[in-house]
C-alpha cells in the first residue's frame, strides 16, 4: 500500500506527539520503518488524581520534551542533520500539551530549514496500522476508538478518508474511565475494565446497545454511561456489595457489541474486503476477539496494531506525516493547536497543498 512515494523515498522523519499525557518522539525511515520510538508516560503522575490534569500534563511536556527528543535521536543513531522533515500533532487534545510539542517542531523546522507537517492526531491513529502491517490494502474502512474520539473512516487507495461515523456525544474510551472510576479501578480505566472483565459474566447485567439498531454508522455512549452509574447507585443505595467483574465485563460487551456491529456495517455499506482498528481503544481483548471473529464469518481482513501502537505514540505521527510530507502538504510556521480538531476538519485542511 505503501509504494506509491516519489524520490523521497528513504527520507527520515521526525515526529512529535505531546496531545494529552504522553511525551513521544520517533524517528521513522520511509514511512514505515521505526528507527526509535520513545515514548515517556505521565500516567503514574495523573493516576492520583484520577484523571490527567491539564495544567500538570503540558508542566510535564515542557520538562521532558528535549529529553525525550534526544533519545528518539539516539535510539535511531541519527541527528538533527539527518532529519528531512519534522511531523508534529496539532489537534485534537489538550491545547496547553499540543503547544509544548508545536513548539518544539517549529523550532526544529526553523533552525533546519527543513519541512513542518501538521497532522491529526486521530489520523495518526489509522496509520499506525500502515507501521505494523507492510501487505495492508486499501480500500478498507477504519474505527478508530480513543479517549477523545470515536470515529468511522471510509480510505480510498490514494489516503483520502471520508468520515462515515461518528460519536455524537463521549467517545468510547472516555466511558471506559468514566465506568472504572465509578467502580473504584483508577485510571486509566480501559486497561483496568479489560482486566477484570476476565473475571466477570458479560451476560449478567442487561445494558443498553446504544444506536445499534439505526440504520446509521453513528455512535452514542453517554446512555450507556449513565445507565450502568444509576446501577451501581441502586446496588449501593441497597447496600449490596458490588458485583465489580459482572459490571465490567457487562458494560464492556455492550460497548464492543456496539462497536463490532457498527464497523461491520460500514463494511457492508461501503464493499469493502478490509476493515481496520486504530485508537487506545483497540487494545480492548474483548473488541479484538469478537471482531475478528465477526470478519471471520463474514470474509473480511482485519487488521490492528500491537498495543503498543494502539496508544499514544510519535511512530504513528511520523508515518502520517510521511505520506503528507511525499504528497507535498506542508504546514506554515503559524501552525496553531486545534484541541477540538475534528477528522473532517483536518480533511479539509489537508485538500490544500502548502509550501515548506
Ligand atoms: O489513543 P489513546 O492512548 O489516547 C487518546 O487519544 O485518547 O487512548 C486512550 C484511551 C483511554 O480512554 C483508555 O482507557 C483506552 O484508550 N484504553 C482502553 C484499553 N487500553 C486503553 N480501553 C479499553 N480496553 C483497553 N485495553
Ligand atoms: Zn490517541
């Protein structure tokens, strides 16, 4: 899928992530081959406060970015003299944490003379896939499940994306944490749902499958939500223990029941043979067993990324960057945040060919 690049070819390019709590560099050769990928955390520093708080995140961004930076250089034994672009997250997220990782590619673009390419943080998500799956083929549809966003893309051969789906109110992810916290396992709360939903009964507790039976690729979860909150209240008013497991694992198959039916769909809609998963989200056990299976039955390819692409990474920012680097689509030295950035935005934004 990958082969349709001009004499940039073997091109390095560096690229920043800094969207939420996650200070990320990599250096990515051709597009698809991850020369370092370092990613420093901040999850230990939010999880006392249940949840990532703005003002520590890009505080910890600021401390950690230069750091981080010279170990992706290090890891991919190159310098700043071998790098021919520098690919940075500009939208969504949190506005202070995209300024810290702005800044420091602008700086980089300026000292170089070397191309600054803005990309959509959700987007790098989808190309994630492309690092870990060499003989993926286009056209496929593409759910993508984050904290913040929960979208469906249908991509063309050429890269171009539609959205055909979208959340209209939380994203997937973010009624993971919200479900933990009312149930007490920190955060962040999707791995934790994911863990003890091993012990649990999906079948126990019948909770609502939001939109699945509409005739639409779109999604609600704030329902959902809110249903298994009022449930927990009820058992607590009635001062019954907690059955954590049944709950988890309930509320988790509702979400994936949801999400498998949905992208399915899209599939069907759109006549396409792949379908592809990006997004934190995507390393839900649960999400991945029943899709596959589901492809299975129905003859579709499946892909995702290994957890550790799933996440947060620059890798992925790196390789999205690299495809609009060959296409030409540069980014001016005003780069700004777009914390609401949409994927239909960044489309747009995207259509335009810049100048380095
Ligand atoms: O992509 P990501 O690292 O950051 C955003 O762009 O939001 O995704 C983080 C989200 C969080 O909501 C987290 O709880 C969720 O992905 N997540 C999971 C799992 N691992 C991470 N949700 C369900 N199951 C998991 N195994
Ligand atoms: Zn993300």
């Amino acid at each position: 899928m990958a082969s349709s690049t001009s004499c940039k070819e073997n091109s390095l390019v560096l690229g920043i992530e800094t969207s939420c709590d996650e200070t990320a560099v990599a250096v990515v050769e051709a597009g698809l081959k991850i020369r370092s990928n370092v990613v420093s955390s901040q999850i230990p520093i939010h999880q006392r406060f249940g949840g990532v708080v703005p003002e520590v995140a890009s505080r910890q961004h600021v401390k950690l970015i230069v750091r981080v930076l010279d170990q992706a250089l290090r890891d991919a034994d190159v310098t700043l003299d071998d790098i021919s672009a520098v690919a940075v997250a500009y939208g969504p997220g949190l506005v202070g944490s995209l300024l810290v990782g702005i800044s420091a590619a602008k700086a980089i673009a300026l000292a170089r003379g070397v191309p600054l390419i803005g990309v959509s943080h959700v987007l790098g998500h989808v190309y994630a896939n492309l690092l870990a799956h060499e003989h993926l083929t286009l056209p496929a549809v593409c759910l993508t499940v984050s904290g913040g966003h929960t979208d469906i893309l249908y991509v063309a051969p050429d890269h171009t994306y539609t959205v055909i789906g979208s959340t209209r109110d939380d994203a997937a992810g973010e009624a993971f944490d919200k479900v933990a916290r009312v149930l007490g396992l920190g955060y962040p709360g999707g791995p934790r749902i994911d863990e003890v939903s091993r012990n649990g009964n999906p079948k126990s507790i019948e909770f609502p499958r939001p939109m699945l039976d509409e005739d639409n690729l779109d999604f609600s979860f704030s329902g959902l939500k809110t249903a298994v909150i009022n449930h927990v209240h009820r058992l607590r008013q009635l001062d019954q223990e907690l059955p954590i497991s049944d709950i988890a694992a309930s509320f988790q198959q509702a979400v994936v029941d949801v999400l498998v039916g949905k992208i399915t769909r899209a599939a069907e809609a759109k006549q396409v043979s792949t379908v592809i998963l990006s997004g934190g989200v995507a390393s839900n056990t649960q999400l991945r067993r029943d899709l596959k299976s589901e492809c299975e039955r129905r003859g579709l390819a499946l892909y995702y990324p290994p957890p550790s692409l799933c996440t947060d990474n620059a890798a992925m920012i790196a390789c999205a960057g690299y495809f609009q680097y060959v296409a030409g689509r540069f980014s001016s030295l005003s780069l700004d945040a777009v914390p609401g950035l949409t994927l239909r935005e960044s489309a747009m934004k995207e259509e335009r060919p810049g100048k380095p």
